[in-house]
C-alpha cells in the first residue's frame, strides 16, 4: 500500500508541474502577443484643422462619398458645397481667415449685411441665410453670363447655372464673368490652387431655380 501511495505521490506531482509548465506557457505567449515592445507606434493622425477647401490636387470626388445624397437638388447644391470648403464645419476658420461652413470672407460678409464675423460663425443658421443671400446677390449679377453661357462648352466643360454659381462663391462674379467672357482663356485660381474651371466642373447641373437673383440681397435680421 506504501509504494502504491508513493506512487500515486510521484504521479500527482508530474502533472501539476506539466499543468504549471502550460500554463506558464501560455500566459507568456498571450504577453508577447499584446506587447506593444519592439513595434512602431508612431503615426500621423488626421488633423480636421488643416483647410482643404481649394487644394484641386484633391479631385477624389469626397462630395459623393461623405455628404447626404440629396441629389441635384438645391440642398444638395449647398451640402455639397459647404462639404467641399470645409466637410460641413461651421465653426472652422481656415488659415486665411475665412470662416464657417462655406468660408466666407469677411468683406463678402459686409457685402450682404454680416458685420460680426465673431457672432456669424458661432451662428449656423446665419450662415445658411448667408449662403443663400450670396448666391442670390451672385445670380443677379451672372444673369446675363447665366443667359449666355448655359449649355456651352469652355475649356471641355459643360457650363451649368450651379458651376457658375459655385465658381463664384470661390473666386467672386467679376472673376466668373472675366472667364466666360473670355471664353476661358482668363482664368482664376485661388490661394489653395484651385480654379474656376474646377468648381464648374465639380458642381455641374444642380437644381438652383430655387435661388432667385436679387441686386439686394441681404441677410435679414432675426
């Protein structure tokens, strides 16, 4: 009975050290496997803050990808847009100081009636109201380039009233005026490298009957 018990002693106590063996084991590899030593951590992480309104080397169609699918419509006009200047930021400024969703300029602001630029970009539902009074005031000064050029090709691009309205919004309607008029041979192109040509391109064929033309177009006061 002794040298069956010291048997059994002897038995028991190869598992457990075969058990303690394993487990050991394991524990190590699971430690090696999230161990972070030896690996490259490093990396270069997305700043929001970096402006892309008007980098044109960035013709990846972002629009489609990101933004609601609102169609041709007006609101997708102006989405697509804002996504464009800034992916939708209202409280950005970029770093030539232009503000909000569809980076306005300060003096443009002045123009329809905004004389807090402080106050406009805590303010989203101003600046709707002064997308919509810009691109109003924009229409009535292209109407007759509206007129004129709708339908026609420039430099291979089909001219549309929302590419001509949102050429505007990027270089101004006297810039606009100047390339249609020349037939494209004067063009535009903005502190970030983008130009005309682009934005009549990019926001081709939108519905933006919605938009009337108005000489006085102003932000109202709420």
């Amino acid at each position: 009975m002794k040298n069956i018990g010291s048997y059994v002693i002897v038995i028991l106590a190869i598992c457990s050290l075969a058990f303690y063996s394993f487990t050991t084991e394991e524990i190590s590899i699971a430690e090696n496997y999230n161990s972070t030593k030896g690996l490259a951590l490093n990396y270069n992480a997305v700043n929001d803050s970096i402006d892309l309104n008007h980098a044109e080397a960035l013709n990846t169609e972002i629009t489609n990808a990101f933004s609601p699918n609102l169609g041709k419509t007006y609101v997708g006009f102006k989405e697509a847009l804002g996504f464009k200047e800034s992916r939708g930021n209202y409280f950005t400024v970029n770093t030539l100081g232009y503000l909000g969703k569809y980076q306005f300029g300060k003096e443009t602001l002045k123009i329809i009636g905004i004389h807090n630029p402080v106050q406009f970009l805590k303010n989203p539902g101003l600046q709707e109201k002064a997308f919509l009074a810009n691109a109003e005031r924009n229409k009535w000064i292209l109407r007759r380039d509206i007129k004129n050029y709708v339908g026609k090709r420039i430099n291979g691009v089909l001219i549309t009233e929302s590419g001509i309205l949102a050429a505007a919004h990027l270089s101004g309607p006297g810039n606009v005026k100047k390339y249609l008029r020349s037939n494209g041979a004067v063009g535009f192109s903005d502190a970030y490298g983008t130009t005309i040509r682009y934005y009549l391109k990019k926001f081709s064929g939108y519905d933006t009957s919605f938009i009337q033309p108005n000489q006085k177009a102003k932000v109202k006061k709420a």
